[in-house]
C-alpha cells in the first residue's frame, strides 16, 4: 500500500509554469471591450445600411409609382390623340367629298352658262369670249379665221303655224347639223333666237365659202 500511495503523491509545479485566468483579466477584459466596440460599430453599420435600403426602397416604389401614373397619362394621352386623329381623318374626308361637290357643282354652272340650254351651242357670252381669243391668237400666228354668221329662214312662221315645240326641233336639228359639218377646233354659238354664229380657226376664205354652202 505504501508502494500504491507514492504512486498518486501530487508533484510540485513551478511557479513560473502556473495559471490562472485572473492573471488575464485586464487583457481579456481589453479584448471583450474592442470586441463589443467593433460589434457595435457594425451594428450601426448595420442599422444605417438597412436605413439606406429602406429609404431607398421607399423612394423605389415612390417612382413605381410615379412610373404607373405616367403611363397611365400617356396611354389616356395617346387614346385621346388617335380618337381626335379619327375626328380630323373623317373631317378632312368630309372636306375633301365637300371640295369635290362644289368642283363638279361649279363645273356645272360653267357649263350650264357657256351652252344654251336648247341647242347646246355656246351662249352668246361664251361665243364671244372665245371667239375673240380664237381670232385674235390666228393674227398673233399669222393665220386666218373667218366668222359665219347664220339664221334660219322663216322661223317665224314655223312657230306661228306650228308652234314653239316645232320651232325648238327647228332648232335643234339645225345645231346638229352645224356641228356635223364643223371641227373640233371651229366654235359654233348661238347668238339668240334663231341666230347662229361660226368661228372657222386657221381657215382661209374659200373654205370658209364651201363650209357656208355646206350648213346653207
């Protein structure tokens, strides 16, 4: 038993080789201290960065926002300017149909005034208009033209015995029958009642003659 006890006697330990956690307390203490220090300094890191992302995703949806209604505007915007492009296509065909009316009602009423209702040859205005032009552009050339001047022959008494409806016919058949034996370019008007006129353009006067015989 003596041998056992010797065993477990405890050693002594040097004194330089002993521990003790108080010997390093201050240093310890020191660290938690710059530990706790630093924590706290990434925690308001921390807490500012989460500031910043909130501010920033408040101003995010802030702008979400404004986004949406902006686009709603320009999609109200862009509805109202094609409605309004519609009303102005559909005014602008109006106008046009308008303008086409009045250019086919005017050209009427040029025509309705430049030819005699009855005979369709040119009215006495239109005759002389045209005529003058008609001569006075054969002597800027140095052509000729020549003016027949034209009547029919007891048209009084066919509408005293007959009465104004043959008288008309008399008309018309005699109109007919200038414009048969007339050119394009010759102009044949109706001076009034049952007095015609001819303009023979580029026509000397032997032709001139045999035309005369022609309508006689």
């Amino acid at each position: 038993m003596t041998g056992a006890r010797s065993a477990f006697a405890a050693a002594p330990v040097p004194a330089e080789d002993a521990f003790s956690l108080f010997d390093n307390e201050e240093a310890v203490i020191a660290r938690a201290d710059a530990m706790q220090t630093r924590l706290a300094e990434m925690a308001g890191g921390v807490k500012e960065l989460a500031g910043a992302y909130r501010r920033g995703t408040r101003e995010q949806r802030r702008l979400v926002r404004l986004s949406d209604r902006m686009q709603r505007d320009l999609q109200q915007a862009n509805a109202r300017l094609a409605e309004q492009q519609r009303d102005l296509q559909s005014l602008n065909e109006a106008l046009s149909s308008e303008i086409d009316h009045r250019r086919r009602l005017e050209s009427e009423l040029r025509r309705l005034a430049d030819t005699d209702a009855l005979t369709g040859a040119m009215t006495r205005r239109c005759f002389l208009t045209l005529g003058e032009r008609a001569w006075r552009g054969s002597q800027d050339s140095g052509g000729t033209a020549c003016v027949l001047m034209l009547d029919l022959d007891r048209f009084k008494a066919i509408n005293d015995r007959y009465g104004h409806a043959a008288g008309d016919a008399a008309l018309v058949a005699f109109a007919e029958a200038c414009r048969a034996n007339l050119r394009g370019i010759d102009l044949f008007g109706r001076m009034g009642g049952e007095e015609f006129a001819v303009v023979l353009v580029d026509t000397g006067e032997a032709v001139a003659r045999e035309v005369a015989e022609r309508l006689r």
